[in-house]
C-alpha cells in the first residue's frame, strides 16, 4: 500500500495524490495546479502515471483546484468511475464544462495574439529578425481540454451519499462526511487491506468552518491510522464568523457613501451564493442600502440552480428561507446577469453598486474586465472574500500592489482593497486543531497539504507541540509506504 503525492504539495491548488492498493492505483482528486501560466500548463498537461491505469477517482468536491483536471484525465485514457458526493457529482456538470470553455477561449486568444505578432514581424525590415531571417512559425496552441472532453467525463460519476460505506476495488473501501467548505464538500475515511494488513486513511480534501453560511458544520472523521490533511490557514486565526455580517455591511455602506461601485473577485460555487444569502439579510434588516447587486457570471447562475436542487444540505439559518417561503438566493434588488452583452453594459452604470463576479483569485473570468474599468477609481472598492494564492492577480492586489497587470496591461490600483477573511471556507489552524482533537490519539502520521511552505512550517509545529504526532510536509512526486 503506498501514497504518492503529485499536487499540492507545498502549494495550495492543483489536488491530486495517488493510492496503489493491490497492484492498483487511484486518485485522491484531480484539481488543477493554478499559478505561473508556463509552469501551470506543464504540470497540467503531463500527467506523471498512465492515465489508462487510474482504477477510480475518489472527489473530495467540487472546487476546480481540486476537480478541474479530470476532462484532462479523460482526455488522456482514464474511463473509470469517479466517486463523489451527489452535491459534487450535479456541481461538477456545469463547473468542468465552464473550465473547458474558458481553456478553449484561452487557446483561441493565444493563437490570435501569436498569429498578429508574427504578421507584424513578416511587415519589418529583415522580416523583424536579424540577418533577414523570417521569424520561425509557432506551434499552435491547444487548449488544456475542450468542452467535448468535459462531457464526456460527466457519465463517469457514480454519485454516493454521505455515511455509506462503499466498496472501491480489491482492498478498498471508503465513505465521505460532511467537510462543511462547500456544497457537497466531504472528508473521506479509506479503508485499506493488503497481505492481511489493514490500514484507515483519512483525508480531508478542504475542511470547512462551523457557522458558514447556507452549508452545514463539519463533521469529525472516525478514528484513522494516517491523516491527509489540509494547511491553508494552518499560521493564523480568522476573525470569528459572527463579524462578517458587521464587517461587509460596513464596506458596503462606505462604499456606498463615496457613490464607488464594488467589485468583489468570488468563486462560483459557495463564496457567490453566501454573499448574496448574507446581502439578503442585511437588507431584509435594513443594515445597508437596499442597492443594485449583479451576479455577473453565467456559471455562478448554473450553480446557484444546483444549490436551490439540495436543500437538504443547507444549515439551520438557509433552512429558515424555505421555511418562510423565501428563496435565499434571490430578492428584489439582484440580478443574475448571463449575457455578454449584459455584462458589458455594467461598464457603462454608475454607483453605487455591487458587481460579484467570478473568479476568486482574478485569474479569469468576467471580473478581469470590471477590474480593468474600475480598480483605478479611488471611490471604488475591490473586495476580497477568499484566499488568494501565490503569484495570481489577487495576491497581488492583496498585498496593494502600485499596479497590477490585467490583460497584460498594467493598471493604478486606486480603488480601496477590503478583505473578508472571516467568510473563508477553510478552516484556521485553531480550527482544525480542534478538528483534529477527537482522532489524533490513533494518528501514526499527518501529512499536510494544500498549503504553503510558511503556512505548513507553523502548522506542523503546532501539531506537534498540541498532541505530539509525527507530521510531513511531502514534496511533489514523494511517495511513502502505509
């Protein structure tokens, strides 16, 4: 029995580590690394195992650093079943044929952009070369995975509840709990047997706080040999949940004041849908104004639909919605805005307002565009509400950057930065501590992931020092022997 680990190690996207049971392997999720473009299409693309050998997939959620390369897996061989909660399984459908989208427009850009700067080479003297030599031609570029590829990877999901022990292949079984980070999101406890040897691995994927809005609390795993556990926050403490709602209403009412329009960087899947259920109550409490909010993001739109599909997921205070004949996701002041052209004419309003918009961390989507129209206005306000991982443009303006390139293009960063740490959907180290806290007398071994290398040093310590368990930091391609 051994783990190997190809993703997030050392860094926090692009989840992925492979288990060999019985002369078989499988994956423990298939993200997508994000970060340096070159760096990021190389580890995207190659694949270091023969795709056609995966036995199965086991899917902690939904989140494209975590399940945005299975189209590639698929494109490369793989036809096995991909286990995962049936919230992921109905998230995934519009969330990979997005990616695949946005990986095809990607490639049509590039080509273009390759295919002007050489005409303008072929029209310079010696042909924009020295010695008159014609520029060589660039290979073509292709993208990661095509929309084709995403759907064919969607027949490959066999949906499991939470709680059901569910047999994987020789010598593997496994069942998913509540991970409380998304809709959907689980932890998973594996049951490993071989040569008469028995061994429980946990694995957290992304582990979520209590009081989030709209999902439920993390559950704790049963008792596990070895633990595969995140470390994103694992160096600090957010603010406590009961200050986002003050916080936002806040930013939102200084906002507002300068009559600056808000543009808020958010996933599609759970940040988006809680800003908008805590915006619906700030309103319905007359906290802040009751002004125009947009959802600019056609897949935020196809998600919001999955989340209204599992009300049974939902916590105590989105249940209360429902219960007064509510729609948690929707009131008088918000649009949904799907069309393209609907998007553009946001550049023409004046504020106040609110723009959310995908993605997250600035890296693509519709938001590069309000950003680009907007971040130089100092009655503006950018507002951050998740993490923001290294070299991506949402670092960058995290840590207020003079200028920031968008489009290659660079900016004045002008507008105010405001930040929700407190909304974040991983847990902090304190957190998952206490997580931790009822399995850790069984522990053999933590291994810590998706985190960076800062993050993962205190992290470890504190382990340590909490309930002294021998903790690893794998690097990428490291295997160990369970």
């Amino acid at each position: 029995m051994k783990l190997t680990f190809w993703g997030a190690a050392k860094v926090v996207t692009g989840s992925m580590h492979q288990l060999t049971v019985e002369g078989q392997d499988y994956l423990l999720d298939c993200g997508l690394y994000q970060g340096r473009r070159k760096e990021a299409e190389e580890r995207n693309k190659q694949f270091p195992f023969n795709c056609r050998e995966i036995s199965a997939v086991l899917l902690s959620h939904a989140h494209i650093d975590h399940s945005g390369n299975l189209p590639g897996l698929v494109r490369c061989g793989f036809r096995g079943p991909i286990y995962a909660s049936p919230g992921t399984a109905d998230l995934c459908q519009p969330m990979l044929a997005d990616s695949a989208s946005l990986q095809e427009k990607d490639a049509e850009f590039l080509n273009k952009r390759n295919l002007r700067r050489k005409s303008l080479n072929l029209h310079r003297p010696n042909g924009g070369k020295p010695n008159g030599k014609q520029p060589n031609g660039e290979a073509m570029v292709e993208p990661l995975y095509t929309v084709e590829d995403a759907e064919a990877t969607v027949p490959l999901f066999r949906p499991v509840p939470m709680h059901t022990p569910t047999g994987i292949g020789p010598g593997l079984s496994y069942q998913s709990f509540e991970a409380g980070h998304i809709l959907g999101s689980t932890s998973m406890l594996l049951e490993l047997e071989s040569a008469g040897r028995k061994v429980r691995l946990g694995f957290t994927g992304d582990l979520g706080r209590r009081g989030l809005p709209i999902i439920r609390d993390p559950e704790p795993l049963p008792g596990a040999d070895y633990l595969i556990l995140e470390s994103t926050y694992g160096d600090r403490v957010h603010e406590p949940i009961q200050s986002v709602a003050d916080r936002l209403a806040d930013i939102v009412n200084r906002t507002y004041e300068r009559g600056g329009k808000m543009i808020v960087p958010a996933f599609a899947v759970g940040r988006t849908q809680q800003l908008v259920l805590l915006l619906h109550q700030l309103i319905n409490a007359n906290r802040i104004p009751a002004f125009p909010i947009f959802v600019d993001s056609p897949l935020a739109v196809d998600v919001t639909e999955v989340f209204r599909k599992h009300p049974e997921l939902f916590d105590e205070e989105a249940q209360s919605f429902l219960t007064n004949h509510e729609d948690p996701f929707g009131f008088k002041r918000l649009t949904y805005v799907r069309d393209v052209n609907q998007s553009k004419a946001l550049n023409d309003l004046h504020g106040p307002f609110m723009i959310v918009s995908a993605s997250g961390m600035c890296e693509g989507g519709r938001v590069l565009h309000h950003l680009k129209n907007n971040i130089s206005d100092p009655r503006n306000t950018i507002l951050l509400t998740g993490y923001q991982a290294e070299n991506t443009l949402g670092r960058k303006i995290e840590q207020h950057w003079s200028e920031v390139p968008i489009f290659g293009e660079p900016m004045r960063l002008r507008a105010e930065v405001a930040e929700l740490d407190a909304l974040s959907g991983h847990a902090d180290r304190d957190e998952m501590l206490a997580w931790m806290q009822p399995i850790a007398s069984g522990l053999k071994k933590v291994f810590l992931v998706h985190g960076e290398p800062d993050q993962q040093t205190a992290f470890a310590a504190a382990i340590r020092q909490r309930y002294g368990l021998e903790v690893v930091v794998p690097e990428r391609g490291q295997s160990f022997d369970l």
